[in-house]
C-alpha cells in the first residue's frame, strides 16, 4: 500500500478549519486535524509546501518510522506549526490503519479501558447570575462537570466569556484584527473566589467545577487564587501561570492544594519532564492535533502514569471533530484518563464533519466505525471558505500589552 494523494482543505463553517486528507493506491482515506487558531494558513503552507511532497510514495502503515522523520528529519523541531502539521500526518496514518483493519482506532490502541468518556462543558457568563443560567443550560444538555468562567466587574471583555446564538450555538466573531480585551488581575483575583461561593450556593458541593485563568497569573497571584479557592473544591485550577516557566509550578503546588491542569500551549513531552517527574501537575492538557499526534500522546500519557497524573486533553471548538475524534479514541483507551474538555461544535460543523462519536449524559463514545468515523464533506466545506480571524489580545489599564 501506497499514498497517491495528500490535500490540504481550509473550510470555515461558523470558524477556520484545516484538514488533511491522504489517500492510498487501495482508495483508503485518512483525515487529520491541523488547525491552529489563529494561525491556520502557517500550517497550511507547511503541509502543502514541505510535507505533502514528502508522503507521496510512503507505506501508510509506517506510521512510527513516518513521525521521527518528520520530526527529525526538518531540523528545525518543536513549535505549534510543526506540530500540527506533523499531527494531522499521524491521525490521518492511524485512520487509514485501523479502516484497512476495519476496526475502531481504540481497538488498535489495545481496546477499551472504559465503557464511555467523562466530559465537561463550558459555563460562562457576563456576570454571575448569566453565569448560573449557563450552568443550568449544560446540565440540562447532560452535563456532569462544568468549567466556570465569568466577566469581571469594571472590565468590558474577558477571554473565555462569549454569547450564544438563538441554537445555542457560540458567537465566535472571527475578525480581521485582533480583539483587545482589557485586564485587572486584582480585580479577578477578587471576583473568582464569590464566583465559586455563588456556582456552590446554588448547585451544592458535589458538581465537578473547573476554571481556566488562561496563564494571566505571576506565580505567587497563581498561589493565592488556588489557595483562596479550596473551601470551594474546584475539580482544577487550569492554566494558572505561563506554561513555559516550568519552575513557576513549584511555588504554587507548594501552597495550594487545589488541583493543577496545564499543557494546552504545549507541544511535546519536554515542555513536561520537570512538571511530571516533580509531580507539579495532576491533569496535561495537550491535544492530538498540537502535540504531534496520536502517536506521541499516548507516550505522554504513559509517562504521566508513572507519576499518578491523568489525563485531560484540550477540546474546545477550534479543535475540529477530527481532532476531536482521534482524541476520544485515546481517552477510551488509556488507563489513567481523567477528563475530556467537550465543549461540541456549530450545527454546521458537524454537517461538514460528519462523525460517529456521540454525546450523551455528560459522556462521549467515539464509536465503532473503522477508523476515527470522521468524513469530509468536500463540497459543504468548499462552500465555506477561509475567513481571517486572530485570537484576542490583553491589555492593562495602562495600555500595555498583558504577559500570559
């Protein structure tokens, strides 16, 4: 077997969208996900330019040789461009694997350690009463574990508090230029902790909250949010300092017990060795679609184990269902699995990518179609093309750019 064909489709049903698609000689195809936000055209160019050409002719089953000489074999390694690149390569390779077997990724990855996968949602308001409808609203979609997140009074916007349209579905507001959203980490540093007073008030001390701080916090700011929030009992303070400043880590574990998730930014395991080996982490945050793979993310989670740390791997909606896919295979698959960040995707989405993975009380199951049971509508995704979009930018009252 053969690969005859590798193209590259950019589509933008509600938001951007970059997809490989790789075909053999026996007419197998396989998808990966390589959407980067705000970024997507860099790993377009990436994979049409330098790694398409590469594939042409390769054993498709060689699905570990063809990963270290992509890695490898570019030079310049690591970074979220290589790493998505190399990533939509790996996925793409374990679904035409498991469809030539006619098996269920999971089955290849050594089958079920599960009978279904955790998930939680994403709960958000302006203020907090907007903030326990949208609780109420997941629950009532099944939910079993909720991420809070809620605008802070005095500032205009806040990153991960967004409307929804009459389906439900987000207002994503892609944009030609960035976004910028003003900041006060004295002031979120006060509102979050009546946040999780009011969201335990009103829905008792048994629902699974989360909460992201997006890396906006110094280390010892870091330390005062999780230690102010332990008689709340948060499931995990997320992202609560930079991640590339791994030392961070050990001034907050050794402060909070509130439990620590961090690794969305990463893009391989030696972002993580002093985080795991020290055991400064209890979730890593990584995706499939930014970390490389399936193929090194299962290793990730297997060191993790060694130090009683679990997995949660990163899923909110510009993580394409192929991506999120490959994602569910894994989680269903490996043994210290903790979480699955699901926060679902535009109707439309899932009419360009139709799956075979379902929700259904707070669970997802990838399904049992061959492969990762993700298909492409071409011709829907040629419909909607790419739209200039950029993530958001902080600013302080002073008018400087905010470090997170």
């Amino acid at each position: 077997m053969k690969i005859v064909d590798a193209k590259v489709v950019v589509t933008s049903p509600g938001r951007n969208f970059v997809t490989l698609k790789l075909t053999t000689d026996d007419g197998l195809t396989g998808l990966g996900d390589a959407t980067l936000n705000g970024r997507e055209l860099a790993v377009v160019s990436y994979l049409t330019d330098h790694v398409a050409p590469l594939l042409i002719g390769r054993d498709p089953h060689r699905i570990e040789d063809t990963w270290q000489y992509l890695y490898r074999g570019a030079y310049w390694r690591r970074g979220p461009v290589t790493m998505a690149a190399i990533a939509a390569v790996d996925v793409a390779l374990w679904d035409i694997k498991a469809k030539a077997a006619g098996l269920p990724l999971y089955q290849l990855l050594g089958g079920a350690s599960r009978e279904r996968v955790r998930t939680y949602g994403h709960a958000n308001g302006r203020d907090i009463p907007e903030l326990l409808d949208s609780v109420r609203a997941r629950l009532a979609e099944g939910y079993q574990a909720v991420r809070v997140q809620s605008g802070i009074p005095g500032l205009k916007a806040v990153y991960g508090v967004h409307s929804t349209d009459d389906d439900g579905d987000p207002v994503l507001h892609q944009q030609a230029r960035p976004l910028v959203e003003d900041w006060d980490t004295d002031a979120y540093l006060r509102h979050t902790p009546t946040v999780f007073e009011a969201v335990r008030a009103e829905f008792g001390a048994e629902l699974p909250l989360l909460h992201d701080a997006h890396h906006r916090l110094s280390p010892i700011q870091a330390a005062r949010l999780g230690k102010d929030l332990e008689p709340y009992r948060p499931f995990w303070l997320e992202d609560c300092t930079p991640a590339e400043n791994q030392e961070a880590l050990r001034l907050v574990r050794r402060n909070t017990t509130t439990p620590l998730a961090i690794g969305e930014v990463f893009n391989t395991v030696h972002d993580y060795q002093a985080l795991i080996t020290e055991q400064l982490i209890d979730y890593v945050r990584s995706a499939v679609t930014h970390f490389g793979g399936v193929t090194p993310l299962r290793k990730l989670f297997d060191f993790a184990a060694q130090y009683q740390i679990k997995s949660a791997v990163h899923g909110p909606e510009d993580i394409s269902p192929v991506g999120m896919a490959a994602a569910l295979h894994l989680d269903l698959a490996v043994h210290n699995f903790g979480i699955q960040e699901y926060s679902g995707h535009t109707s439309l989405t899932d009419e360009v990518f139709r799956h075979a993975y379902t929700f259904a009380d707070g669970h997802l199951h990838p399904g049992e179609a061959p492969g990762i049971g993700v298909e492409l509508d071409e011709e829907l995704a040629a419909a909607h093309p790419y739209e200039a979009a950029y993530l958001p930018v902080n600013r302080l009252q002073d008018g400087t750019v905010h470090d997170w």
